[in-house]
C-alpha cells in the first residue's frame, strides 16, 4: 500500500440516505455522520473528521475493505482514481463537492438482494421525501459539482427525483458540471429520456444494474423487471449523444452466482462495436436489512468461505476475474487463495 496516497471520497463526496448521511457508499463506511439537521455541518463534524483522520493515518479502520473494490485494490498496490498524493489541498481543505441522492427508496422492482417488498413512497412519505430534497437543494446546490442520482430508488420511478430532472433550475446548482445516474434500465426508454430535458447536458455517465446475464435468472433476481425492456432501452441509451461511460453491474449472491460468465459475455456483446467506455463490475451481496432472517443472508453469502458453495463460487470467479473491462469487490482476502490467481 503506498503511504503518500490516500482516498479522497469521505474529503468530497457525501451520500444522505433516509435515515442518515454518510461520507461514501453506506456499505463500504458504514458511519452515519448524520447529527445535526444541516448536512454541511454534519459533513464538517468532528465525527466526520474522525472519519478523515483514519484515511490519512492509513488505519482505514471505518471503512469495509472486503466491500469496497477501490480500497481492496489500493491495498494491493494500485492507485484507484479517487485515490490522490497525500499533498492535494482536498486532504487540508474537505469540500463536499460531490453528493449522492439516497433518500427515497421508491422503486419500480422488488429485488431480493435489496428489499423484502415492493416500495413506492406515497402519501406523507413523498412529501417528506420533496422536502429533504428541497433541504438539500438549499443548503448545498451552490456548492456542488457533481450529483448521483440515485443511491435508493429507481430515478425514473420516483416521484421526487423525475421532480428534480424535470424542473431542474440550473441558478442554484451555479458550479454542477455532472450528474450520474443509477437505474436498473426498465423505465429508461425514448419518453423518459425526453421529459428530463433540462439535465440532459449533465449526464455523462450512468450504471445499469442487472444482476443476470441471462433472462431465467433476472426473473428470479429482478422481480417486477421486464427482460425485453431492459434489452431494448440499453440500445437506447447507446444511441444517446451525451452519454460517455456505462458500469454495468451485478451484485453476487446463491441466486446468481453461476450466471456470472453468461453476464460478461453478454454485455461484451452488447458493446461490440459501441464507442462508449464500459465496465462489467460485480459486488457481493451486503445486508441493507432487507433479510427479515439471518440466516437467510448467509445462504445468499456466496463470497463467504463458509458457504456450502463457495469452492464453486471461486470457479465461476476466476472465469470472469482479469477479464477485459471486469472490476469487482473480490480483490480482498478472497483472492489471496492461490486456486484464483
């Protein structure tokens, strides 16, 4: 691991979920941060600094490793792009500059590896939900520079996020020069894609969540999802002029694990020939609280050595592990077995 470098995320960046704030994806720094009802000050808050002193010390010891693919490869020698020298002003001066929209938790699918049941905010839910959004607006618009959108939901499902889009009032985000998107692809076709016309010139970037490669297993894992759609809108936003760079991504459990060959094959083939950069990117299942049981997740635990099936596990990994364009979150001590390298 090389000490001069060190990441810049919990400096930057900040996600607010609906029940807290946090200074990276919730499941790899898993500290809420969220003490205050201003979330400038909780970015600020000697919590939040606690967080920072661990990244610069080189302890990491908020962060998951096994979890977060970006410091598992630090770790074994690489310099991921969020990782800066030690001397960069972020490190003496953290400014939230980049926030993720993970409030709302409307979505279209009741994917098992995500919730126990179909949600779609209503009612005094999306009120709430407008006005977190109206709170963010105020008090960090002006100072933002990048957006995702979004961390929970589904943002051609929920209400306040389509909202956001199409009402979008670029006076008070004066410094926004991206916004990222994360959807799961059903809902993205010509129409949605127009009604968002006032933040078409910031996205440059998205993440299509898939979790199968084939359409048997995205009937199991993607409920509510309609394969034909998916396919046809991802032809769709290849089209799209504006759009430079595609994650595509597959979060590994027992469901499907052995489909993980037939995902890269496919979005290598579906990519043939485009001129957008792209990447295959797999993670493990984590557990949001959508088991109602424990045991129940760790039949799902794929990556864990305990698992019935994690010998077989490991085969399916080495198929897809170097692969051209394939990231994923396995690069920890899962990869320190000889049989995968």
């Amino acid at each position: 691991m090389n000490k001069d470098y060190a990441c810049t995320a919990p400096f930057s960046y900040s996600e607010i979920t609906n029940d807290g704030q946090y200074l990276c994806c919730p499941g790899w720094l898993p500290t809420d941060v969220n003490d205050t009802d201003n979330f400038k000050d909780n970015f600020h808050s000697n919590k939040s600094n606690e967080i920072r002193e661990s990244i610069l010390d080189g302890s990491y010891k908020f962060c998951k490793e096994n979890l977060c693919p970006h410091l598992s490869s630090f770790k074994k020698g690489n310099i991921p792009s969020a990782f800066k020298p030690k001397t960069h002003p972020i490190f003496k001066n953290p400014k939230l500059n980049w926030l993720t929209f993970g409030f709302d938790l409307s979505c279209n699918l009741g994917c098992p590896s995500c919730r126990s049941e179909f949600i779609n905010f209503v009612g005094e839910k999306r009120i709430q939900m407008d006005k977190i959004m109206d709170t963010v607006i105020e008090q960090l618009g002006s100072e933002l520079v990048g957006l995702s959108i979004c961390g929970g939901a589904e943002p051609f499902f929920s209400k306040t996020m389509m909202r956001f889009m199409r009402e979008f009032d670029a006076s008070k985000f004066p410094k926004l020069k991206k916004i990222h998107l994360h959807t799961n692809g059903t809902l993205w076709n010509e129409n949605a894609w127009k009604a968002i016309t006032p933040v078409h010139k910031y996205i440059s970037t998205c993440e299509i969540s898939m979790d199968a490669g084939t359409r048997e297993v995205y009937n199991i894992v993607r409920l509510g999802g309609d394969w034909d759609k998916l396919m046809n809108n991802i032809d769709f936003v290849l089209t799209i002029p504006t759009i430079k760079s595609i994650q595509f991504s597959f979060v590994v459990q027992q469901r499907n694990y052995k489909d993980m060959k037939n995902f890269y094959n496919l979005i290598q083939s579906i990519m043939k020939g485009s001129d957008k950069r792209f990447t295959i990117f797999f993670n493990p299942i984590v557990e949001w609280g959508e088991f109602e049981q424990q045991d129940n997740f760790k039949e799902q635990e794929i990556h864990n050595p305990s698992h019935s099936e994690h010998s077989e596990f490991l085969k399916v990994l080495k198929s897809v592990h170097r692969k051209p364009n394939v990231i994923h979150s396995f690069d920890g001590k899962i990869l320190l077995k000889k049989s995968i390298i």
